[in-house]
C-alpha cells in the first residue's frame, strides 16, 4: 500500500527526459519530494514516435 498517490493530466513526455529540460526539472522536483513514477515504458506508440504522458506517482511503500 502507497501513502499517496498523485495522478496527473499532463503533457509532460517522460519519453524525452533527456532532451526536454521543463519535462526533467519537473521529474527532479517529484523525485526529490519521494515520488516515484510508476508508468515508465511508453503508453502511446506510433510508426513515428513514442511518448510517456500518462504519469501516475506513489509515494511511501512502493508494493503497489
């Protein structure tokens, strides 16, 4: 069981971490305050592209 859990709307690509510094300064600040994401392979796929927008993160005991 999670003490939180913090589901998100957002058009932040996890995809792009790397490349896109808004999407990796928003990473650090969940990942500094403990919140771990738990989607981390793409969830939208394409011929061209793959992204990771669907961001949902817990926090605490991580058996979830």
């Amino acid at each position: 069981m999670c003490d939180q859990i913090l589901a998100t709307d957002q058009n932040f690509d996890f995809a792009k971490i790397n490349t896109q510094t808004n999407t990796s300064d928003l990473f650090d600040i969940f990942y500094s305050r403990n919140f771990i994401p738990t989607i981390t392979k793409p969830t939208r796929i394409t011929p061209s592209s793959t992204t990771i927008i669907d961001n949902i993160y817990v926090k605490g005991n991580n058996n979830f």
